[in-house]
C-alpha cells in the first residue's frame, strides 16, 4: 500500500493525497507536487499513513521535495504574477464589455500557467478575451467558471455572526441547503436574513439540522389534537429547543406545557378514547381473541387415491352448515 500524506493549496481548500516517495514529512510541512496545473506549493495537513491504492483517486502523484526558500520566493513571485494578469484581464473584460465577474488568479510556480476564476449570470463567449489577455501576458492563460459560493470563498468576509465566513475559514465542501431546512427550524423565511454573503442560503442552515428533525419527530405537529392533565387541546405552537408544546383549550389563550405531559391521540375519530386517555401514554391494545377451532378433519389415509376428495368434502360441508340461517 502507497504511504500518502494530504496536501491543501489554500487554507480551507480541497484535500489532495500524493505519495511521499520515501520522504520523512510531517503535519504543516510545506512541499513541492506536481499537480495536472503544474508544479505548486502546499501545506501538508495529515500525517504519513498507508492507504490501499483502490481508495485513492487514480494517478497518485508523488512529492518532489520540501519546500525550500527559494521555492517560497518563487511562490510569492508566481502571486504577483497572477495578480498583475487578473488586472490585465479586468481591463479586457471592460474594453469588450463582457457580462462576467472575475474573482481570483492562482500562477504555477514556474509561471507559465495562469488560472482565472469568474462568476457569470449566463453563458459567456470569452474567446476574444483570452486571445487578447494571453498575447500580452505571454503565458498560457485559462478562465473557469465557478458558483456564487466559490466566489464568496475566494473573496472571504464577515458573515452576520461576526465571525469569519464559513467557507473560507474551515468548510471545505459545499453540501446542498434547502428552505425546507429554515421550516424545520422554526425560522422566519426571510430572504434577507436567510441568505449568507454569496446570495445563496447560509450553509449554517445544515449543522444542526439533524438536531432539529428528531426533535420534531418526537414532538407532536402543528394542529394536531392532543390531551393533557389539564384537557384536551390542540397544539398551535412547538418550542424543539426547550421541548415545550403550545396548546389552545377551549379559553382563547394558549398556554406553554412541557412535551412530556402533551400526548397524542391514538387514531381515534370521534373524541377521545379510553386508550387515548391513559395519562401515561397510549396502552397495549388487547391481543386478539383466539378464533373457534375449527371441526377436526382426519387426513387422507396413504394410498387412498380418493382420501384428499373425502376431505375436501367434509370440509365444504361444514361451511355449507355454519353459514345455513337458523330455523332451516
């Protein structure tokens, strides 16, 4: 099994596993790969340890060396040279009067490669632009599109809790986020306070969504009837935090309960049953009674060919007989 270490570029960036090819590194080391952009610096963030080949992504490319000071002079010239064309290629966007956003360059080490990502509403012909941006950069130049999220990671911010943004601190990944999540948080659908610095909904939304579903499965739902030591009611309010549930009995002000003395209904139509009525929760339903056995019918005898006919017989007849009206 290949001895492999996980290396990031950026910090809250993706995880990419190379080979140390008998190199002693350890946590936070800063080494020279091979990437399919080109050669590049990275931290490494995972200690040595052996993986079977089937679990990593095919090829797994080997660390050249450690990263030594002129490879971080290298680095820092290789920043500037990416700076200096995403400038370059801002001023060409203008000129063409192209509908993108450019958000962020990242130059190969050796410098002969730029990246530039952009954001865009709609599809975009930017073939002009790289024409005219490559010829005056005299390096190979590439554009990509990324999301609303990608672009907020690469800018970084303050969200509205006051701390650094999500995704450029510590997320590495973006899971989806749906409105479905706000409702079962009880949380006002406001656009405004719902969406994060990209536009889209916060991924905050998802941490402690789980959290919140089993909650409410425990708990009863809005509008549901319900009975409590103080009557029956029906639940218009539920705290899954504090574990309370809101109920309106017959005077008009609801009042807050905890969830453990609030039961549900057992399936009953018309008012509340028996069952429904027990404080401590629902009771066993009674098992069912035993039916009436049925009359004894010999088996067929072995090597009777016409015993299983005598059977099917007697018991035709005794169905015949018990669904014969009384009186004939």
């Amino acid at each position: 099994m290949p001895t492999v270490v996980g290396v990031r570029f950026r910090e809250a960036g993706k995880l990419y596993h190379f080979d140390v090819g008998g190199l002693t590194l350890h946590r936070l080391d800063r080494v020279v790969v091979e990437t399919a952009s080109g050669l590049g610096i990275g931290r490494v963030v995972t200690e040595p340890l052996e993986k079977p080949a089937a679990d990593l992504p095919a090829p797994v490319r080997r660390v050249l060396r450690r990263a030594n000071a002129a490879d971080v002079e290298r680095q820092q010239k290789a920043g500037e040279r990416g700076a200096a064309a995403l400038d370059v290629c801002r001023r060409h966007v203008r000129d063409l009067a192209l509908p993108l956003r450019l958000v962020d360059a990242e130059c190969t080490l050796d410098g002969t490669r730029v990246t530039i990502t952009f954001t865009a509403e709609q599809r975009v012909d930017f073939r002009q632009l790289l024409r005219a941006a490559s010829a005056e950069l005299h390096c190979r130049l590439e554009l990509r599109q990324v999301g609303a999220r990608d672009e907020a990671k690469a800018l970084d911010g303050i969200g509205p809790c006051g701390q650094r943004l999500c995704c450029s601190r510590w997320l590495t990944e973006f899971q989806p986020i749906s409105i479905k999540m706000a409702k079962i948080q009880n949380l006002a659908l406001n656009p405004g306070k719902l969406a994060g610095a990209c536009g889209r909904l916060k991924c905050c939304l998802r941490y402690e969504i789980e959290t919140y579903a089993d909650a409410q499965r425990e708990l009863p739902t809005l509008g549901t009837s319900v009975f409590t030591v103080e009557g029956e009611g029906r639940v218009v309010g539920v705290n899954l935090l504090e574990r309370k549930v809101q109920v309106l009995f017959d005077d008009p002000v609801p009042r807050w309960l905890p969830a453990d003395e609030v039961f549900r209904h057992n399936g009953c139509q018309d008012g509340m049953c028996e069952t429904c009525r027990v404080a401590s929760g629902p009771a066993e339903s009674p098992p069912p009674a035993d039916p009436a056995p049925s009359p004894a019918v010999p088996a067929p005898r072995a090597g009777d060919p016409h015993g299983a006919r005598r059977q099917h017989g007697r018991r035709r007849a005794g169905r015949d007989e018990r669904s014969r009206p009384e009186g004939r």
